[in-house]
C-alpha cells in the first residue's frame, strides 16, 4: 500500500506500537493527539525507525492521512472521530479499540448498544469504510522491534476491498501476519478475547499473542 498513515489518539503504548512497526516497513506515521505539544514530546522520545517516519501531531491532522487508525480510549472513541466526521468520509478507518474495565486482576469487556467498538464507530462514521483490527498485541513488543513478535492481526470488517487493504498493510509491518476473519458481525467477539489475552499476561507476567495455525501462508 503507498500512502501516508495517522494514529488518532496515538500516543499510549499500543498507538506507539503500531506507529513504531508501520514506519520500519517505510511509512511516513502521524502520531495524533488532542495536545500537539504532547504529541511531538512523545515521538522524541521514541526510536523512530530510519526506513520510515514518525511525527507528532494534532488529532485533527493525523486525521488528514491516507489511511487513518483510532487508538484513543474507548470512552472518548465515538466523540473524538465525530468531530473529525468530515476529515475521514471515504477513507479506511481502523478500529484498535477495545472497551475493558480492569476487575481486580482481570480485565473485562464491555458490551457498546452495537455490540462493539468497530460497530460504534461505524455508527458515527458513516461515510467512512471501517475495519477492526490490531487488537490484540502486546504493546511493548510491537514497540521494541528486536523482540521476535511473530503475531497475527484479526480483522473484521464490512467492506470487503477495505479488509484486504488493512490486511494487506499489515503484512508489510515486520513481525505480525493480517488474517481476515469476517464481516463486523465478529468485531464483539474479537474485542472481547483482548480482555483474555491482558488478563492471561497479567495473571502469568508475561506478553503472549495470538498466532493461528493451520492457515495456508
């Protein structure tokens, strides 16, 4: 894919992450935030891979690029993208959001009224082609790009030529495999395994993925 990728709401951990695997496979990454200031003070401190490029910025320019991804927490998730409504109309907009509540020493899922994230903010972006995806990585090793992540991203999505876009990005980033699963029917199910897989690494202190096998290569 050739474009230019922004991160809506990008600089936690899992925004970092993927913005950090995006550029070492040469993209030019937009790191957006409400604070433009705070944006650009994350991105220096960061590794910035030399075959792509990392920048920090507004929300609101992240939301210019090509391909757009939503990383914000999942209670400011609809409101942010509503305002950008118009910026996103007819671009592939990825959903890495997933709506958990910490419970003791597990997370657990929440359940939007459309059953997921990816379905909320497709609600709210209807002019936009929207596809879920990245959710269930574990940010400091999709940061640290000599940690031999060797992950699959599941995606879902309506919009068939949009998943295998994303699925097609995804496979350019060093480390992590694209595996479509289906329409956005599965986008609640997929959303909630994340609570799983946190819950797993914080129970065994550890930071393990999802790798499917039997799939054909």
């Amino acid at each position: 894919m050739n474009g230019t990728i922004g991160i809506i709401g990008g600089t936690g951990p899992a925004g970092r992450g993927v913005a950090m695997r995006l550029a070492k496979a040469g993209y030019a990454v937009s790191i957006g935030s409400r604070d433009a200031a705070r944006a650009s003070e994350v991105v220096g401190a960061m590794a910035v891979p030399t075959e792509g490029s990392i920048r920090g910025v507004a929300n609101e320019d992240a939301a210019s690029a090509d391909v757009v991804i939503v990383a914000t927490p999942w209670d400011s998730a609809v409101a942010t993208v509503k305002a950008l409504r118009d910026q996103l109309a007819d671009k592939v907009v990825i959903s890495m959001v997933n709506a958990l509540i910490r419970e003791g020493r597990e997370l657990v899922p929440l359940y939007p009224s459309r059953g997921s994230m990816a379905a909320q903010l497709a609600s709210a972006l209807p002019s936009s082609r929207i596809v879920g995806a990245f959710h269930h990585l574990p940010a400091a090793q999709m940061e640290d790009l000599e940690s031999g992540l060797d992950a699959d991203v599941v995606i879902v999505g309506d919009d068939a030529p949009a998943r295998e876009l994303v699925a097609s990005l995804v496979n350019e980033m060093p480390g992590l495999r694209g595996v479509i699963a289906g329409t956005m029917s599965l986008a609640s199910a997929v959303e909630a395994f994340t609570a799983v897989c946190v819950s797993i690494n914080i129970r065994h202190k550890a930071h393990s993925y999802v790798k499917l096998e039997g799939l054909a290569t």
